[in-house]
C-alpha cells in the first residue's frame, strides 16, 4: 500500500496548509486540509482510516500533535481543502480542541493545519486499509480510532512532509 500527497513539494508541505496560509477557523485554526491518493490497496479493503501527526510537537506541546483524523472513507483520495464539507467520512477532534480549549469539539473535528511553534516539524500522513467501517462519531478521539481499529488493520502506508516556522 501507499499514500501520497501533492500537497507536498521538495520534502515540504506548500504554505497553503497551515499558519501561512489564507484560511482559518474563527479561532485561528488553519483549515486548508491537504490531498492525498492512497493506491496498491489491499484486497478485503472495506474502508480507510486516515491520521496526520506532528510527533515533534512533543519539543513545544508534550504531546503528538493530531492535525487531521478520518475514519470511514471508502474511498481512495481526498481532494484539496474537502474537510470542511466532507460529508461521506467522519472526522476526528484534532489537538486544537484540547490544546486551546476555546475550540468547539465538532469544530475542531476536521483538519487542523501545520503551525510549528519553535523549529521545522516533520508532519506524517498515516493511512490504515481496514476490513471493515468503524463504529465511530463525528468528533471521535485518537484514542477511539486506536482501539477501534485493532484486529481490523490489513495495511499501512506513511508519507512524510516538513513545514517550518
């Protein structure tokens, strides 16, 4: 299995899609979600869960960072800018709900853009083929997709991009 982004250009992501780019939430939340392709699916693939993750937000947070939790798409890309008005997958609460605190947690259950605080952060695009949909709500947490996910995994695909600060 592999999953790719055009959303990324020379080992980055493009400005676009997060704190340089031009769209944002009324709290400030870069909302420009990125395109992906997922391809050389596994056979018995049912449905893909989707996770993009800051794990050097640990450096300024203490914790991964979630920038963007998809469950239930049956489908094998997602266009530009689609979170916003995605209607036939269900999204995840992103770390901006929990980090902020102001955030709305259906707001926050979309894409999140790329802010990195202090130095360049590499931001992975994890895709998950699975054997079946997932019992999972609009605003789930990561935690939820984990434990929902085990014993359903049949293949994973990473890609891996930077923005800096």
């Amino acid at each position: 299995m592999k999953v790719t982004s055009s959303a990324i250009k020379n080992g980055a992501f493009e400005d676009k899609y997060g704190k340089r780019g031009t769209q944002f939430s009324p709290n400030g939340m870069p909302t420009y979600s990125i395109p992906f392709e997922i391809s050389d699916v596994p056979a018995g693939t049912k449905s893909f869960a989707v996770v993009l993750e800051d794990k050097d937000a640990i450096t300024a947070s203490g914790f991964v960072w979630i920038h963007w939790l998809i469950a239930n798409l049956e489908r094998r890309s997602v266009s530009e800018n689609e979170s916003k008005d995605a209607t036939d997958y269900v999204q995840g609460a992103n770390s901006w709900a929990s980090a902020l605190g102001n955030f709305d947690i259906l707001e926050a259950s979309a894409y999140g853009g790329m802010a990195p605080p202090n130095c360049l952060h590499r931001y992975e695009l994890i895709a998950y083929a699975l054997d079946t949909k997932l019992d999972l709500k609009q605003g789930f947490r990561f935690n939820d997709l984990h434990f929902a996910m085990q014993g359903h995994i049949l293949d994973q695909a990473v890609v891996m991009g930077t923005y800096d600060v």
